[in-house]
C-alpha cells in the first residue's frame, strides 16, 4: 500500500511540474511576442533650438519637471535602476556621445519618439521608462529637452541591456504593471506651446509632465505607485480630501524641503530634491491646479 500512495504521488508532482513547465513556456512566449511587438509614431517637425535659453529650459527640463537625471544621473550618462534576478534589470540609457552613449548615433527624432511615445529606435517600446507622463509635453519643451541632451558633455559608460526576469514577465503577462509604455503612449497627441505663469493651466500642464500624475495616480489620490516595488511606500493623496487643510506656503516648504506641515519628513522617494529647483512660479501654479481637482479619498483614483 505505501509504495502504491508513492508512485501515485509521483505522477501527481511529475504532472504538478510539467503543468508548471507548460504555463511558464506560455508566460514566456506571451511576454517574448509582447516585448517584440512594434509601434509606429506619427511623424513630427520638431524644431529643435540652439540659444542659450532653450538648452537652460531643457536642463530645468530634466531636473526639476521631467526628473530625467533621478533614472539616468546627473550627467545623463545612464545607470543600472533595478538589477533583481526575478524582477529583471532595468538600465536608464546613457544618452550621452561618450562610449556606450546613445548620443551621436540617435536622431532628435529618435530621442522625440522615446520620450513623449515609449518607442525605442527600433520600433519596440521601451521598458518602465515613463514616457505616458511626457506625452502631453509641448513640441517647444520636448524641442528645448532634446536640444539639451544633444550637447550633453560625452560620458564613457558601457552599460548592458534592460531583461526581464520570471517576474517581470509575469507582471507584464498578467497587466498587473504597465511595463511596455508605448502600449500607453505610441498614439498620444501633445499639447501646444504653454505659457508660463502662475495659472491653473499651466499646473495642470506640470502636473502631468512632471510625473504627479504617475505616482499619485489620474486622479491625484494616492496609493501604491505604479511599477515600484511592494515595500515602496504609497503615494499620498494630494487632492483636496488629503490636503485640503495645507496652504501654499506647506506645498512650497514640501516640494522645496521635503517637510510636511508639523515638521515630519516626505519620503525621499517623492523627489523633492528635484522639486525644490521648480520656479516660485511653477509651484505656484501646480498649487493652484490641485485646488481645483475633485476631493478623493486616499487610493480612489
């Protein structure tokens, strides 16, 4: 009788095990097709400028709206993000012309495609970078951001491609993570030239193109962040229901210090390091467009 029990529970894991083996042959081809899919942009006619104003645009671009440098450094020169056996490694570009840069090989077309389209040179998307918050950017900024990175001093920075782990592909299998961005922005439209000032429009126009909206979510609520890992703390609800009780000068010293009202401390990963080089006038106006979204209750995006 025991050894009868035995053998039928060796059939039962040698299925258990072949079940398995099918369903991960499965999530990997599903993920392998996803990961080669192609996209197609529309053409644009970018201007892309050369005087000092615009290259200090696309810098302030960079670091203090779009954040470009917290993926790919200071210099831009590009650094491994995540290296995680079951997750994957996620590598930020080195968009630099030093060696293993991007630089003098990527048109102002090409690098217009990544960011506001999630689309890499080679018509797939690329991976977690977050072009769905670029995409509304106007053909003025993406012009002053490019502008900025071409003449960006040559890193020499040799870096090895993003891969997806077990993980990874499973998240991306199950939608559970919006990992293939060009899925989100491959057909966006952009908004015309912006004028800068202390209005509504304009921080709304911020508020998208700086990544709020991607971690707080649509609707500025809050919660888990979008593609960060479990132990990452949740975002929190910036709309009037969380923050209503705040006045400008509390948005000001939390974006410019990193200090909520009452003295505790903002988790670092929201990137008030970067926020704190906003103009008076840009905080100003994303204040003044979080005034006017719909009150919501923590995580109801």
């Amino acid at each position: 009788m025991p050894r009868k029990w035995l053998r039928r529970a060796g059939v039962a894991l040698a299925s258990l095990l072949a079940l398995l083996v099918l369903a991960a042959g499965a999530g990997y081809g599903a993920s392998a097709r996803r990961l080669n899919r192609t996209y197609r942009a529309p053409d644009e006619a970018l201007s892309i400028p050369t005087d000092a104003a615009s290259l200090a645009r696309g810098r302030h671009l960079a670091t203090a709206i779009g954040k470009c440098v917290d993926c790919h450094g200071d210099n831009l020169g590009g650094r491994i993000v995540i290296d995680d056996p079951a997750l994957g490694r996620v590598v930020a570009t080195n968009l630099t012309r030093g060696r293993g840069g991007i630089g003098s090989s990527a048109s102002a077309l090409d690098l217009e495609r990544a960011i506001r389209h999630g689309i890499r040179r080679d018509g797939r998307s690329v991976v977690f970078m977050p072009s769905e918050d670029w995409q509304e950017m106007s053909d003025a900024d993406a012009g002053a951001l490019i502008a900025y990175i071409r003449q960006l001093a040559p890193v020499d920075n040799v870096l090895p491609p993003t891969t997806l782990g077990p993980l990874g592909r499973a998240l991306l299998v199950g939608n559970v993570v919006p990992l293939l961005k060009a899925e989100l922005a491959a057909a966006a439209t952009h908004l015309p030239a912006q004028t800068p000032g202390p209005t509504v429009e304009y921080g709304r126009y911020l508020a998208n193109i700086g990544g709020c909206t991607g971690c707080h979510g649509p609707g500025l609520s809050g919660g888990p962040i979008p593609g960060a890992p479990p132990s990452f703390k949740p975002a929190a609800n910036i709309t009037p229901g969380g923050i209503g009780h705040w006045t400008e000068a509390d948005f000001t010293k939390a974006l410019r210090e990193g200090v909520r009202p009452g003295g505790t401390a903002i988790d670092p990963f929201m990137p008030w390091a970067r926020t704190r080089e906003m103009t008076d006038d840009e905080i100003r106006a994303t204040w003044a467009y979080l005034r006017t979204v719909a009150p919501r209750q923590f995580g109801n995006r």
